[in-house]
C-alpha cells in the first residue's frame, strides 16, 4: 500500500527540501502533485524548472482557498507541509508565528478532515541546546526550550498537535542538518558545504566560527549532518511503505552520527582535490548565545517503523554534492 499513488500536494515545494521530495516522487514516477510556494524574487522557481508536476499555487492564493473554498482545492492523498521560514535569525515573531504555527494549524484540520496522510516538517531547532535531550518520544515534547523564535514556532505546532490529539494521526519530522542540491537560493540559510565551495572558488580558502565554550576547541562543534536525499527517503517513508502509514508522533531525521566542522570541511576540499585551508574567525554576538554545539539524532524511533536502508556516509554524500551539482552547476534533476 502506497499514499503515493493519489494526488500529492508539496508545501514549499520549490525550496529545498520540498524541491528534492518532488525531484524524488518524480523519480518514482509520480506527477499528479500540486505545489505551493513563495517564489519571490531569488532564485528558487529554477528548482521547478526540471520537475513533472500538475499545478502550481502561490502559498497565499492557497491559504486564501483553504479558509474560503476548501472543497476547490479538490482532494490529496498525501500532503507534505515543506513550506516555513525557515531563516534561524529571522527576528519578526509575528511572522513567524502566523507563517509557520498558524498556517500549519490550518493545514492539519484540512488535511484530518479529508483523511489524507499528513508529513509536516518540525525541526531539530525545538532542542535548543540539547539539555533536555534530543529525544523524538511524544511525552517529553513539554521540557524543550528553542534557542530561537524559528525553533519556539515549530515547536508551538508540535505541542498544539499533542494537546489536539492530532499526533496520534500525523508525522512530524525533525530534520537535522540538511545539506545538498536546490539549496542555492538560501542565503545565509545555506549548508557549510554550499558556503565552503563557493568560499573556496573564489579564495581557496574557508571560514569557520572558532569555539567560545572551552569544552570545544574550533572547528570541533560537531552536528548530525543529513545528505537531502537520504532525508527525503524517510520522509517519503511516512506514505509509502505499510509500516511507515502507520505510524505517528514526531521523528527525528537524522545521519544518527555527529561529525566535526572540522571533518565536513576536510570532506569538501578532497571532493575537489585540494589541500584544506581554514581560518577561523569570531562567532557573531547575535549568534553566540543561541548557538548548538552538538546535535546528533537518535534514529531508533524511525528505525523501529522498518525503515532499513543506510545512511549515506558523510565524504560520499559530500562527494556526490559537491562533483555532481555544485562543480557542474546542476540541481536535482537536471
């Protein structure tokens, strides 16, 4: 049994992480998706331009459908909700809060009220600094403190969909970081792999925070580093297989590994041939108290639903992004 088989609508799916799951679905042979996004004014409608969907909507005009007509946007099967601000430094709270708590509260009574499976993106942002744990389990979602408004907005839907009762219907999945293809359009929101080649282009040289807790020394802050395509096939995981449907409750989606800065880094330069050279350089004020200086996943929750293919090793995942899409200048599909 697959939900994938219906009609399949992408929030955010010209970002990204949304842009992958489409470029994915693709590959399986799945076109009948509807996509809603923000394009704007970067450069992100150039993910779309190598995908096979059935609509486009601009997110406005669609939560202008849901509230006034939601019968017109027809029915979905599965409905991914990708589309957030997804920006850690973004100081506007109210946006925030309407953008990624309210829209999101919206989404999950349409999508209930028309039985159709709902994936919606939380984040490893909700763990704050890691004191309480980076534990996925359900009941311990009350103990978290988000270091940024960002992580405080997810973590809002992620109580409301407790306390509602809807997490014993829905999947919300807590991506770490996320690096690889169709991240161009960014920003300061890029991966490090993204930053360090471009970084490298035009210096041979890359930049990375010094330490300011003496427990690390620079560059050794470590994160669970998640190459997109492996973090799309979890989370296409939640539709597509028996065990995956039936499971509820939040998810980590992580490598289940913590890696050095250090050692992501030393994976860019020999992706491209080249001895490394690092400076290291303060950490902004702004940024210094709302810093994690280690995530790592816990993986067992997703593993116990039957999903069992590997991870991508972290040189390979860096190789394939960096040889095959950042050298040539292609995003997925191309």
């Amino acid at each position: 049994m697959s939900l994938l088989n219906g009609r399949i609508l992408v929030t955010g799916g010209a970002g990204f992480i949304g842009s992958a799951l489409v470029w994915a679905l693709n590959q399986r042979g799945h076109s009948d998706i509807v996509i809603t996004d923000i394009l704007g004014s970067d450069e992100r409608w150039r993910n779309l331009v190598p995908l096979r969907y059935a609509d486009y909507l601009e997110a406005d005009a669609f939560r202008r459908r849901l509230s006034e007509k939601p019968a017109s946007l027809g029915r979905f099967s599965a409905v991914f909700h990708l589309g957030a601000c997804s920006a850690t430094t973004e100081k506007n709270a109210s946006y925030l809060a309407d953008n990624n708590y309210a829209f999101t509260k919206e989404l999950a009574l349409w999508s209930l009220a028309q039985d159709a499976r709902l994936v919606y993106a939380s984040s490893a942002a909700t763990y704050g600094d890691g004191a309480q744990g980076m534990d996925d389990h359900d009941e311990k979602l009350h103990r978290l403190r988000p270091l940024n408004m960002y992580g405080y907005s997810k973590h809002l839907f992620d109580l409301t969909a407790q306390r509602e009762g809807w997490l014993k219907r829905i999947v919300g999945v807590k991506y770490f970081n996320v690096f690889g293809p169709n991240e161009d359009h960014k920003g300061d929101m890029r991966s490090l792999v993204n930053k360090a080649y471009q970084q490298i282009q035009a210096t041979g040289r890359v930049q990375l925070f010094k330490s300011h807790k003496p427990e690390y020394r620079d560059g050794e802050q470590m994160r669970d580093f998640l190459y997109v395509k492996d973090a799309i096939e979890m989370t296409l995981h939640f539709a597509e297989s028996p065990q995956g449907i039936a499971a509820h409750g939040l998810f980590n989606l992580g490598s289940g590994e913590a890696n050095t800065w250090l050692t992501l880094t030393r994976a860019i330069f020999s992706a491209l041939g080249r001895e490394p050279q690092i400076d290291f350089i303060d950490m902004p004020e702004v940024l210094r108290g709302k810093y994690q200086y280690y995530t790592r996943a816990d993986i067992s929750k997703l593993r116990g639903t039957g999903y069992t293919r590997p991870m991508t090793a972290l040189a390979p995942s860096v190789a394939d992004y960096v040889q095959n899409y950042l050298v040539p200048g292609k995003r997925l599909g191309d």
